[in-house]
C-alpha cells in the first residue's frame, strides 16, 4: 500500500473513533441540558400549584390544552415520610386534548396543605422524542464525518503529493540505479533537510556498491582464471605421469582419481564464475532466437553423451517460440534442465519435452522421489549424490529465471518431475 493511502486510511478510522466519541458524549451533554431545563420548569410550575393550594386559591385546570398537565393524589403519612424531596422520571402519557401519547418528563412531589393532610403532586410537561434525537445526531454526526473525511482526501492529495515529491524522485533514482552502469545523475529540488540528507546517504551508498561491485568483479574473474593454470597444470601432470610404465596398477588408479577430482575442482569453479557473472548482470547481449532449434540441437548433443541409458526421449512442438535474450543463458538454462533430467534419470527411462505457446514443460522418469520444491533450487543441494553433477545446475536455471522475469515451477506427477517454464509476454516475438 501507498504511503498516501496508508495516511488517508488512518486518518479516516481515527477521525471515526472521534466522531463516535464526540457524538456520544455531545448526545447525553444535550440530554442532561435538556432534562436540567425542564426540571426547573417542572419546579416552578409545581411551586405555582401548591401556593395555590395552601392559598386556598382555586387551581388550573389539570388538562387546559396546554403543554404542561398535572394531578393531585391524597397519601397517608408514612407514604409521605418516605418521600420527603421531589424526583423525576420519563415515560409515554396520554394527552386528552390530543388524544396522542407522548414522551414526557414527570415530576412526583409530596406535599402537606394547610389542614394538615398530605397530598401527592404529579407535574408533566411533554418532552424530546429522544430516539429521534439520537437518529438526527446520528445522521448529522454521519454527514460531518462524510464531508471532513473528502475534504481531508482533497487536501491529502494536494498537500501530501507535494510533500513527498522528493521521496519518489528518489525512488525512480533508485529504479535507474544499476550496478553495471555509471551512477545516473540525481536532481532533487527540495528545501526539506531531511530529504537532503537521504539523497546524499543514497549516493554514497550506490558509490560504494558500485566500487565494492567493480571489485568483486575484477577479483571472480582473477582468481577464476588464477586457478584454472595450476588446476590445467596439474592435470596435465598427472596425464603425463600416467603414462609411466613402471607405475603399478595401485598407482595409476590413485592417479586417475586425483585427476578426475580436479577435473571437479576446474568444472565447479567454471559454474561458479558464470553463476557470478548471471547474478551480476554481466550478459546484456539479447538476439532473437527460435527456442525450438535451440531444444533441437541440445537434445541431439545429449542423446549422444547419454545414449547408454537407452532413454527414450520425444519432443513435442505444439507451437514455434521465439523470445529476445542471451543466447548463452538460454543454452545454459534449457541445457541444465535436460542434463538434469538425464542424470536424474533411469536406464530405459523417458524423457518427453513439450513446447506450447510460451510455455516449455519437461518432465522425465525417475526411481527417485518427490523433490522438496524450497530447496532444489538452492546452490549445492542435491538429494542424492551423483556422477557428473556439482549441485548448481538448478541455481543456475533459478538466477537465469529471475534475470529474466521468466517463471520455472516444479512438480511431481504419477511418478515423473516435471518442470514448467513460462517466458513473460516482454520476451515473446510474434515472427
């Protein structure tokens, strides 16, 4: 998510809690201001009547029409004991005049008259609907928070846009940054100190990847080719004293042994060298190439190295696919995946390779069992030990893949692995 939408959306929930809030305690703030002001008018009006009474005056009519109504109720003196000061209280009444019910605020008073007796006042005045208070509070509080919230989206999008101006001119700097090129020119116009001092860590930063890049670089490919000499010397060496005739048959095999490992060591580091190159982006060099003559002729060259397995191998071409990359890295990925599938296979096994729009799906039999689709991919993984494979054939497919956006999944079908290979549509040429 945005960072500007990230900061719109909690602005929006907690401007909601606020409003909740504010909504509620503004509710029973204009309750409690109401039912204060009616009380005293319930007090004045009851005051009224019992003056009148002790006066001897005659009494308004209980049910005059107007919005205050009232009733008189004789009590005994223990009922009057009990109910020494006033209280209020809220229910439905029927109003005569009217004939409606209505919310109205009461006001219960015992009082004594002038003979003696003891008399219980009820005093009504018609109040606030107040479920309809809380649906008119509730819509206006709805409407604020709908109109503050767009506002806010306005001045968000205004204000924040041009703030971060600075920040996602860094970001597109950082998209053109490549390791593999000069360092691409970096114009920031901001006067926010902050912003500033980024910019500069940034550089300095891409400066020295750059430098520590250029030296790993140079330092592959020196101590690559430093030891490929001795490695080819002492491989040599070791042909010549082979063919000693006085070497006895313990000798000569401890002799073809050391040679074959360092056959091993020359291969492995030539992997190695070329995973660096792969993962440093050193092949920029793209062409338009026919991925099925390229499948052709490997295959054909495998067939040849391996035609002792008696493997049966078909291809299918459904399709022709032609796709714009490195013609070395597309040899090196669709050759691992076939030297895999030979290796990993049995004598009299299959192989079958299938080219269908733009994807290739190659699958082969084997005694082994499912592969754990986290870890083949990984450098020097292998499940089971086997000759003529050094563990980064699948690593080197994976970094080839990923230069290239090109998706390469894995999986086990009734007893074959099968890998799917999928170019991007940016890859694909219609001719």
């Amino acid at each position: 998510m945005k960072l500007l939408y990230r900061i719109t959306l909690r602005i929006s929930l907690a401007l909601l809690l606020l409003f909740a809030v504010w909504g509620t305690v503004f509710y029973f703030l204009m309750i409690d201001e109401i039912n204060d002001e009616t009380d005293d008018t319930l007090e004045d009006y009851s005051e009224y009547i019992i003056k009148r009474i002790r006066s001897g005056e005659n009494l308004p009519e209980s049910d005059n029409g107007t919005s205050n109504s009232y009733y008189i109720t004789e009590v005994d003196a223990a009922y009057a004991q009990e109910h020494t000061s006033a209280w209020f209280l809220e229910r439905e009444v029927f109003i005569y005049s009217k004939h409606d019910t209505e919310q109205a605020r009461i006001m219960k008073q015992v009082f004594e008259d002038r003979d003696g007796r003891y008399y219980e006042l009820t005093v009504m005045v018609p109040t606030i609907e107040k479920e309809d208070l809380q649906e008119t509070i509730l819509l206006w509080i709805v409407i604020l928070y709908v109109g503050l919230l767009l506002a806010i989206l306005i001045v968000n999008a205004v204000v924040l846009r041009r703030s971060l101006r600075p920040l996602y001119a860094l970001l597109a700097w950082l998209d053109r940054f490549t390791l593999d090129r000069e360092l691409p020119p970096l114009n920031l116009e901001t006067e926010i100190e902050e912003f500033k001092k980024l910019a500069d860590s940034l550089v300095k930063s891409a400066r020295r990847n750059v430098e520590i890049y250029e030296q790993q670089r140079m330092f592959i490919g020196h101590a690559s080719h430093e030891l490929q000499t001795p490695i080819a010397v002492a491989i040599n060496r070791l042909e010549l004293l082979a063919d000693d005739p006085q070497l006895t048959e313990f000798q000569l095999e401890r002799i073809l042994k050391a040679r074959k490992s360092l056959e091993d060591a020359a291969k492995l580091n030539k992997t190695l060298l070329l995973l660096s190159k792969i993962e440093n982006r050193q092949f920029t060099q793209s062409e338009r190439i026919e991925m099925n003559e390229i499948l052709r002729n490997l295959i054909e060259d495998f067939t040849e190295v391996y035609h002792f397995q008696e493997i049966v191998f078909s291809l299918i071409e459904r399709t022709t696919l032609r796709v714009e990359m490195n013609r070395m890295l597309l040899s090196v990925l669709l050759g691992n995946l076939l030297k895999n599938a030979f290796i990993h296979n049995r004598r009299g096994g299959e192989i079958r390779v299938e080219i269908d729009g733009n994807r290739v799906i190659l699958s082969n039999t084997s005694d082994s069992e499912e592969l754990d689709p986290s870890y083949i991919f990984r450098r020097f993984y292998q499940k089971s030990q086997r000759e003529g494979s050094t563990g980064l054939g699948l690593s080197l497919v994976d970094s080839i893949a990923k230069m290239y956006g090109i998706g390469v999944e894995y999986r086990y079908e009734y007893g074959r692995h099968v890998f799917r290979i999928v170019f991007p549509d940016s890859m694909l040429l219609l001719k």
